[in-house]
C-alpha cells in the first residue's frame, strides 16, 4: 500500500513537471487503475468497492461499454439502500441499449428490469428513446402505456392502448387494460364494448376470456368473472396470470380452498410475482 502510494507519487512529480499534457496522462493512468481495482474487487465479491470503482472509471471512460455488465451485477449485489442501486443498474442497462437501439432482445431486457421494480419513470422516458426508431413497435408501446398509466397519466394510456388498436396484432391485454381504464374514467360501457370487439375478433383465445374476468371482477359482477375465468380454465392455457385471476375471482366469493389452489399454482408458474405472493398470504389469513 505505502509503495503503491509512493509510486503514484512519483508519477505525480514527474507530471506536474510536464504541465497539462501530464495532467491528462495522470488521469487516464487513474483511469486504468480504477478499472483493475474494480475488476479485482469484483472478483473477490467486494460488490461496495467493485461499483465504485467501476463508477470512477465509467465516468472518464464512457465509451468502454464493456465494463457495464460487471457495473449492472455490482449493483445488484448491493442490500443497503437498494432502490439507488437498483437505477443505477437500469441507468447502465439504458445506456447498454441506446448503444444497440435495434437489438431487441437487449431492448427487451431493459423493459423487463424495469417492469419488475417498478421504475415506471425511468420506463417511460427509454421507452420514448426507442420509440423514435419505431413508433410502431407493439411492445414499446405498451410498455410505454404502461409506464404512462402507473404514473397517473390515464388518458394518454387510453390513446396509446386505442393507437395500437389499429395494429395488425392486437394482445389481448392491450383490449383488457384499455377496458379497465376506461371502467376507472366513469366510461363502463364503452370498457365492456371494447372487450366484446375483443371476443369477436378472437373467439378462440382464451386470453381473452381472461381479461374479460379480469374487468367484471373490477366491476363486482362476480357470477360473470367466474363463467369467463371457467372457460378459460378449460383451455390448455398454463398461465400464472390465469390462475391469479382465478384465485381472485373465487377469494372474492369467499371460496378460499379453490382460492388458496389457484393462488400456489400461480406462484409455481410466476414466482417473482409480488401480486401471487401476496394472494396466496391472503388465502391463508382468511382460510
């Protein structure tokens, strides 16, 4: 330790004497230490100093993607205070994929990490990036809803979900999530009409089912929710979101033995799920 200080220090006596041209000698040699300290660090599992090492370098090396997985994994080591950890993993992941806007499967990866904590904000603002290469695109548009409807902005959800209503390929959940907005806006009617356009244009989805149980359980009618969420059921549909609306469709009739069934099938197929977790926790307490 005491060498390697007095070694820097060598260097730096040597550099004053060569002005500013040794000035930015020093920092690009800072630079590569940085790097090696950082690479070490992560290699002997010292997530702390492998991220802020790796920060230091990033910072004066932005063009080095390289080292942005190591970053990314860094941070997600990281226990205290975890959510500043957490952008700052997606702020690598971002700049990972504006450097490749036509990957999609990196493009995919980024959505995803953002969906799963909830960084609706940041979601929003990538999702507008990459937009501007295809403002078509099903799946950035309906993250982009998404994003948009979490954040509170519920009528440009609804233009963005009546926009991709025109697309060739329609997802089911696009008809579910626009039907539910619409309910929230005062606009029941007009939700239960786009469902029903839903089921005329795919009679043999049950996804579609799905989310036509989804919107009469959000409206109580639960006698029609449980017909829907049956014929579902009867599919050959393995789906974690299936069997979490089920769950809620027979909890909400205090059913809670098939609630309870439905709910563990759901964590099986969804583990992640915060949602099933927290519906099975339900059908245990009320069982």
């Amino acid at each position: 330790m005491i060498q390697g200080l007095i070694r820097i220090g060598i260097v730096l006596i040597i550099l004053i004497a060569l002005g500013t041209t040794g000035f930015f000698v020093f920092t690009k040699y800072r630079g590569q230490d940085a790097r090696l300290r950082a690479d070490k660090a992560f290699a002997e599992e010292r997530w702390r100093e492998a991220k802020m090492n790796y920060t230091w370098y990033i910072v004066r090396h932005p063009d080095e993607l390289e080292v942005l997985p190591r970053y990314i994994e860094s941070c997600m080591k990281l226990l205290g205070n975890r959510r500043a950890h957490i952008r700052d993993a997606g702020r690598a992941y971002l700049q990972l994929t504006l450097n490749s806007p036509d990957d999609t499967t990196q493009s995919q990866e980024l959505i995803n990490f953002y969906r799963e904590y909830n960084l609706w904000r940041e979601l929003d603002y990538a999702a507008d990036l990459l937009l501007r290469n295809n403002n078509e695109d099903s799946f950035l548009l309906y993250n982009k809803a998404l994003a948009v409807s979490h954040l509170g902005r519920k009528s440009q959800a609804i233009s963005i979900y009546q926009q991709m209503l025109e697309l060739d390929e329609v997802q089911p959940e696009v008809y579910g999530n626009l039907a539910l907005l619409l309910y929230q806006q005062g606009l029941e009617e007009q939700g239960w009409q786009t469902l029903e356009k839903a089921l005329a244009e795919q009679p043999n989805n049950p996804l579609i089912r799905l989310e036509r149980a989804r919107y009469l359980l959000a409206t109580n009618d639960l006698a029609r929710a449980s017909q829907e969420i049956d014929f579902a059921l009867n599919s050959d549909l393995q789906s974690g979101d299936l069997f979490l609306t089920a769950s809620k469709v027979h909890s909400a009739q205090n059913e809670w033995a098939i609630a309870l069934d439905y709910s563990e099938k759901a964590v099986r197929e969804i583990p992640r799920s915060a949602k099933a977790h927290l519906q099975i926790v339900s059908c245990f307490m009320s069982d």
